[in-house]
C-alpha cells in the first residue's frame, strides 16, 4: 500500500497482548496464541491533517513498488503453468482503509467527512490502475484477488447502500482496467456476505468470481 513503508517496531507488552507499529503505520494488537490476523486499532490517517501528510506515498512511479527482478519473477510464472494473479492483502476498498484508519474511524469517516473517503478511495483506486496496468505489459494476469474482509457473523459491516455509493464507483473503475486482458477477480471477506454479492457482482460485468472464506453455516 505505502511506499516507501513505514517501520515496523514493538510498542508496548500487556499481559498477553502485544502492541506493534506496522508497515502502513497502524497500531495493531495481537493475543499470544491466537489463530486470528492482528487487528489495527489506530491508524496511521484519522484526519484529512494526517491524510495529507501519508498521500504522496501512495502516488508517483509504481515501478518502484515491484520486486527488481520482476522480468525473472514474470518469466518463472509463465513457465510454471499455474494461474498468475496479483493483489491481496491489503488491496480491497474497504480492507486498505481499514488497515490505514483502523475500523472505528474508517466507519466514522463516511459520515463525518465523506469527501475525504472518496478522495483516499480514489487515490488507491489510481495507484491499483497504474501498478495493474504497469504489470499486465509484463504478463497476463488469469486472475485479480481483492482483499475485503468486511463481513460479520450477521452481515456487512456497512450497509449495502453505502457500499454503493462510495464502493461500487471505484470497484468499475478497476474492473474496467482489468478487462485489458484480465477476466476474473476473486473478492474475499469473511463473514455473511449476502447482503453485498450482488452489488460486486455489479462491480463489473468482467466481475463473475464472487469468493469468500471461511463461510459461516446458515440454518
């Protein structure tokens, strides 16, 4: 997401918990033995202040964001006959502000100052585009893997009308620039996901993969 990265250190121990800065400058806790990702409860953007000072990392040359030796990397993947794909984690329009605002003040955001969610959605949206774009010069792509993980037990964590109205916008906007030769993209998220498939099913018409992990069990 950020380049360059912010470094990542150990702020504090509590008990069995473990606080650490990350590369994309949250605060993020972790419990000794847990099986789950750790979560960030601060990011490093609460603000447009705080936004303005981290924009610029998401902006500019993507060449630099890629491996050196990329031409090897590209050439070994052809060779290798399995499906070729790019994104992940945290390449979603729900999961990178979460990362980059902590959920609590990313859900506050698209309230409080909704002009700023668009402008840092639109910002990441440009910056997938041009790496997307960058790389597909390289090697074909089967396949775009967007990571989102905005899903409970009991459903979305935003309503699907907010979700159309800041989401859906910037999903056709990628969607548009995969169709260059990309035909499937696998939208991740735990969680009861119905609410939502059918508007990233209208992400695009080149958006037939709709995937999500560990499904919850419906009675």
């Amino acid at each position: 997401m950020f380049h360059p990265e912010f470094e990542e250190k150990l702020i504090k121990r509590e008990g069995d918990k473990t606080f650490t800065r990350n590369k994309w400058g949250g605060l993020e806790i972790q419990q000794d033995n847990s099986v789950f990702m750790p979560l960030t409860i601060e990011g490093v953007v609460n603000d447009r202040k705080s936004w303005e000072c981290v924009r610029d990392r998401l902006c500019g040359d993507v060449s630099v964001r890629f491996y050196k030796n990329l031409d090897i990397i590209c050439e070994e993947a052809e060779q290798s006959g399995l499906p070729i794909y790019t994104g992940d984690l945290p390449a979603g329009f729900f999961g990178a502000p979460r990362e980059m605002l902590g959920l609590e003040n990313l859900l506050y955001l698209f309230f409080d100052d909704p002009g700023l969610m668009d402008e840092i959605l639109n910002t990441l949206c440009d910056l997938w585009i041009k790496m997307i774009e960058y790389l597909q010069q390289k090697i074909k792509l089967d396949y775009y893997f967007i990571w989102e993980d905005m899903c409970g037990k009991t459903g979305p964590l935003i309503s699907p009308e907010m979700f159309k109205e800041f989401l859906l916008p910037v999903y056709k906007r990628l969607t548009t620039a995969l169709r260059k030769g990309c035909n499937h993209v696998m939208a991740d998220s735990d969680g009861d996901v119905r609410g939502l498939v059918p508007l990233w099913l209208e992400g695009g018409d080149r958006l037939r993969e709709v995937i999500y992990r560990y499904p919850p069990v419906f009675k």
